[in-house]
C-alpha cells in the first residue's frame, strides 16, 4: 500500500432497491429524490468533493441513467437558459456536471451494502477509501469526513461515523462497542451489531452512513457470507476487522455531534427537507412563517 498519499478516491453506493420510498423509487433511485432543489446524491458528491476528494466513484444499479445525466452535461437546457438569459438557473444546472468527474459501475444484483462496495475493488486498488451513502446528508458547516480521514491516516485502520441516539431508536441502526482512546477525541471500535434489541445493544452509539476504509475490507468482504435476506453485509466485514490485529486490522469511531439529516424513510426525509428549506436564504424565513400559521 502507498504510505503517506492523500487519501483522493470516494466510493458513493446508490444501488439500492429504496423499498421504503416505493413507489416513488419504482422507476426512479432513491438518491434521485429531491431535497429541496436538488437530488440527494448531489448534497453527498459536495460533501465528498469538498473534503477533498477528487475521484468519485459511483455504484450504480437499474435505473442508473437518471444518476449519470444528472451530473453530465446537458447541452439543450443549457442553450435554452442562456438564450432566455436564466444565468442564476444555468449556473445551478452546469454546477452538477461541474463537480466530477465521476466514474460509473454497476452492481447488477442489489446484494447488500457490502458486495457494493466490492464492486468498487478493481477502481480503489489498494489504497484507503471513502464511502457515503446518500440515506445520510451532513451540513456542509460541519467537517465530518476531513475529521474521519485524519483518524485513518493516524490509526492505518477503518474509520465509522457514529451518533448518540436515543436509547430507544438503537435497533433501527448498526450499533458500536467502543471503548475510549487515551489522549484521542476518536475511540476504539471492539464490535458492532446490526440493528440490536434495546436489551442487546452495547451502547447508544450508532453508525450513521459514511466511512473511511482501508483496503484490507475488500478481502474480508470476499470471504463474508450473506447474511439475512442474502445480503453481504458490510457490518460484518467490519466486525472481522474490528477484531484483526493484521495490516489494515482495527476500526475506529468519529463521534459526530454536528447536523445531520436522515433521508433514508419517508418520515425522515420530510423532517430534512423541512430543516434544509428553513435554512435558505431565498424562502426559509417564509416558510418558517407558513409552517407556524399551519401548526397553530
Ligand atoms: P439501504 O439499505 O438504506 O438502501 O442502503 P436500500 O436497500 O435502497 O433501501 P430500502 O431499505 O430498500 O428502502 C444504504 C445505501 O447502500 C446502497 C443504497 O443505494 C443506499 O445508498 N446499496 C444498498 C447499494 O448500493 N447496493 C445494495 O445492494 C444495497
């Protein structure tokens, strides 16, 4: 493994099935629903783009297209804007295809988060990686992903974002034993389980959607069986890891205090799509006025 080279590639798994959002997502991926003004997925190539990743690999499934326009050009809208003089529109519309270049692979069958991220192996090579799920949007105030790479080049290990929730949510999330780091603000991960019984579950802390993985995942991936529903889980992998003592052995945690916002239900996509709106400039205020006369 290269020793010492930034950490540049990020691995973006959008191949999901999103039962929880059919049938919206029948004939349409998730990560192409809109949050506010623009796709999910893009809030997630800008955060990996402004944390300093360049070579952005997207795992894509059935109804990739709407994914690949999304960020390419799109010569007609933008002749039609710009004869219409719309610069503020066309500047939003050449933005997306600004952000690449981002390179494509297919997963063919949706086999779980795991074997979607083997899929991106042969791309990654052996070098560290990040992974970001677009279930999960992090302010661009907050610098989670920088924090999490500054861990993996520290510790040559895995690094998982974690959040303290509420004791009673725990089983709707991957949960991480942790025990504290002398001296560090990271801590040590000793095992995780995948969406625990209150009763089971080792702590509050829960795993939320990004990662920074060494390579040494995609043998452990190779040899981790599916788990419930068929899926290879990378859960599992991590587990393995997080008890290996060789190279790339170990998984740490990033302790996330700052905001985030859940797109993954339908529940929680509303409470982000409300939060994000009242945050604009353009309309937040209005809408913050609207939503009190709704309430009351
Ligand atoms: P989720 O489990 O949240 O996505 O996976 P899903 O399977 O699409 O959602 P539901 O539960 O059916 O509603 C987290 C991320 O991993 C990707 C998804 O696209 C999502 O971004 N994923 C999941 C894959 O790329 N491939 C898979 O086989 C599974």
């Amino acid at each position: 493994m290269t020793l010492g080279k930034p950490l540049t590639k990020a691995v973006i798994p959008a191949a999901g099935l999103g039962t929880r959002f059919l049938p919206a997502t029948k004939a349409m991926p998730k990560e192409m629903l809109p949050v506010v003004d623009q796709p999910a997925i893009q809030y997630v190539v800008e955060e990996a783009v402004n944390a300093g990743l360049s070579d952005l690999l997207m795992i894509t499934g059935r109804q990739k297209r709407a994914l690949e326009d999304h960020f390419d050009r799109e010569p007609n809208l933008e002749r039609a804007l710009e004869a219409k003089g719309d610069f503020d529109r066309l500047e939003a519309v050449q933005h997306a295809s600004g952000l690449g270049p981002l390179h494509f692979v297919r997963q063919g069958d949706p086999k779980g988060l795991g074997h979607a991220v083997l899929c991106a192996r042969q791309h990654v090579g052996d070098e560290p990686f990040a992974v970001l799920l677009g279930d999960d949007l992090i302010d661009e105030r907050d610098q989670l992903l920088r924090s999490m790479i500054e861990v993996q080049a520290r510790t040559g290990g895995s690094v998982v974002a974690l959040i303290e929730v509420d004791p009673a949510q725990i089983s709707a999330y991957g949960c991480a034993d942790v025990s504290a780091v002398d001296g560090e603000d990271h801590v040590r991960v000793n095992g995780l389980v995948e969406k625990p019984s209150v009763a089971d579950a080792p702590s509050n802390l829960a795993v939320i959607g990004r990662y920074v993985l060494h390579p040494a995942v995609f043998d452990v991936l190779e040899d981790t069986p599916p788990g419930r529903g068929g899926e290879i889980k990378l859960t599992d992998a991590l587990q393995t890891l997080a008890t290996s003592d060789g190279e790339g052995g170990g998984v740490y945690g990033v302790i996330f205090k700052g905001r985030r916002y859940d797109t993954g239900d339908k529940l929680s996509y509303l409470k982000a799509v409300i939060s994000i709106a009242s945050e604009r400039v353009d309309f937040g205020e209005d809408l913050k006025t609207w939503m009190k006369a709704f309430v009351s």
